[in-house]
C-alpha cells in the first residue's frame, strides 16, 4: 500500500476537520473554539493520535497567521491535546512471518515481503529502489527515494523526507541472493 503525500494529507485535514473553524472568525478563535473541535472528534471515535495530527496541522496555519499579523496569539498552544497512549509494537513470530511469506508468494509479492520483513523498510522505500542501490559485493542495500501515491500526479517516485531516512542496510544471505536471482531473471527477459 502506497500512503499520500504530505501535502494530501494536509489538505484532507483542513478539507474534513478544520472546515468546522472557518465559520469563526479569525480574530475571535479561541482555544474553547479548539477543544469543542476537539470534543468532535472524540465524540466521533477519533483517535487521539489522529487529533493530535488534526491539531498540528492547524498549529502550523495559525502560526502562519500570527506571522502575518492576522492574529495576536496562536490559540492551539493553550490547548491540551489528548494523551496517546504508547502502543507495543507488534513483531511477527516465525510461524506468523512464514504463513505470511506463504500468501504472499502465492499473491507474487514473495520478494517484496521477503525484504520488507529482513529489513523493516517502509513499502515505499521497497517500490523506490533500484538496482543501483543494492551492492551485492557488499550485502548492502541503500535507500534514498520513496515511492507515494498522489491525487494530481498519480504514482511519483521522491527522495526520502529526512535525513534519518536516507541509510544504507545490510542485507541477510537469502533476501540477497532472491535480489541477485531476481536481477538476472530481468536482465534474461530484457535479453529474449
């Protein structure tokens, strides 16, 4: 699954939750105004790490605004935001990731998953790489871009957003040697 760029995501907030603001006006938002909104989405089932997304997004415009002169105080920073609470991550035992590899092969997505699971990349980091950024000499794998899917341009290829996101891992034998097969495999098809 390919997730929606930044600028999507964002759009989508103001689109579906911040649209309940723009009857107030400006310089009468008040951070009561903010927890009502807040109370909404809670109400409405909403996680409160989607709030808290929600609230980000509109912390940043309004930040805009008091730049701009528009408005004295940002009102988002006087209110508390719900408490996420801190989540275990779940990790595959080995029956799990075998079953998975399992119905994945059947699907055709054996590769993809393989990688995924030896080195924990995101699904757009797998769909962005290329062959130059495995060296097989070295076992390694690099990752640089990352693949999204958007409303305006459809399926893009982008460099990873930070810094931190742009490493170079180190790849086990077996999805190694699957990569190595599967270059061949294309490089024979390519020849015929």
């Amino acid at each position: 699954m390919l997730f929606r760029s930044s600028y999507e995501q964002a759009e989508g907030v103001i689109r579906l939750h911040l649209s309940d603001l723009t009857e107030i006006p400006l310089s009468a938002l008040s951070p009561l105004d903010i927890e009502g909104l807040i109370r909404a989405r809670l109400a409405e089932n909403y996680a409160p790490g989607t709030i808290r997304f929600i609230l980000s997004k509109l912390n940043i415009a309004l930040n805009q605004a008091v730049d701009y002169g528009l408005l004295e105080k940002n009102p988002v920073g006087r209110v508390k935001k719900p408490r996420v609470e801190e989540t275990e991550r779940v990790i595959l035992s080995e029956a799990q990731a075998r079953k998975l590899l399992q119905v994945a092969q059947a699907q055709g997505w054996g590769l993809i998953v393989i990688v995924g699971i030896y080195t924990g990349m995101r699904s757009g980091e797998i769909y962005g790489l290329h062959w130059d950024d495995i060296d097989f000499a070295a076992g390694t794998l690099r990752i640089d871009s990352s693949v999204v899917q958007t409303k305006t341009q459809g399926t893009i290829e982008k460099a990873t957003k930070t810094k931190q996101s742009r490493r170079t891992l180190s790849l086990a034998p077996l999805p190694l040697s699957l990569l190595a097969a599967h270059k061949e495999a294309q490089a024979q098809i390519r020849v015929e």
